[in-house]
C-alpha cells in the first residue's frame, strides 16, 4: 500500500494532481478539492486487496459536487473488474448494500443508500467489498475507516463555497 500522501497522485492520475488542492490527511483518509471540476471528495485505498490487481489503484471516494447538488455520493473503484452480470456488495460488521455499476466501477444504488453509507462510514471500524472477478474469482478490497468522518467532513466544507 502507497503512503496517504501518494494516495492522490496513484487514485486520481498524476497528470492532474496539479488542479487538486489538499484539504487534509486523516488516518488512511484524504480531503481533497478540485475547483476546476468544481468538486471536493475523501478518499481512501483498501488496506486488502486480495489477488493480482490491474493496471489501476482500487479506492472508495465520498463525493461533493455542489454544481449539480450532490452530496455525499459514493464512488468505489475494485480492485480487479467484476465478471460480467455478476453483483457487488459493500458490507460494514452487520449491514450489507448492494452496489451498481460495471466493469470495476461501482456506486450506491440510490442517494438514500449513499447516506446510510456514509452514515455507516462514520461509524468507524472496517469495510469490505465483495463482488466475483472476471475470470470467477473473489473480490474482497477491505478498508479501514478510521480518519474517515473526518474526510468527509472535511470535502463538504471544502466545497461550501462551489457554486
């Protein structure tokens, strides 16, 4: 696993880290802001990520993109592509989403369920997500969340001032 610090750079693309200012480092949980998509968003890579990965870093993002009023969106990016019609699934100790998307993508179904989330976020402890690779393996990327309320407190005032 990268150091926090590189978190940004290995994420997001070092060609654009230069349009992202830091808002902060919390734990295993970044803050950033990029003015020029007019978005803020927490960040963070999974401590496990089982299995051979491909030629990108798995993360989960919390998202502020307060030009089209969405607050708190979550965003996950796997470690390895999911099979084809095959389902994902974000779990935290008791409560289990299912999660949207394709490829290695994947999303909250709904806005109601990224506020449970985020709501589960900040409870603290760990976070795994499940899905079945493309050539039938399992997918467990596991995240600690410590640092993570903070983050994402940390995005939403970042961008009180986007309009």
């Amino acid at each position: 696993m990268l150091p926090a610090g590189a978190l940004l750079l290995t994420a997001l693309g070092a060609s654009q880290a230069q349009a992202r200012d830091v808002l902060g480092i919390f734990g295993k949980w970044g803050a950033f802001r990029d003015t020029r998509e007019g978005r803020c968003f927490a960040i963070a890579e999974p401590n496990v990520a089982r299995g051979k990965r491909q030629g990108w870093a798995p993360f989960v993002s919390i998202g502020f993109w307060p030009r089209q009023s969405v607050r708190g969106q979550v965003n996950i990016r796997l470690s390895r592509p999911l099979q084809q019609g095959s389902a994902a699934s974000l779990s935290f100790g008791g409560k289990r989403f299912a999660l949207s998307g394709g490829g290695a993508d994947l999303w909250a179904k709904d806005r109601r369920d990224d506020a449970a989330i985020v709501a589960a976020l900040r409870a603290g402890g760990t976070m795994s997500v499940h899905g079945r690779g493309e050539s039938g393996e399992s997918i467990s990327d596991q995240y600690e969340l410590r640092g993570a309320a903070t983050a994402i407190d940390a995005a939403a005032l970042g961008c009180a001032r986007l309009r």
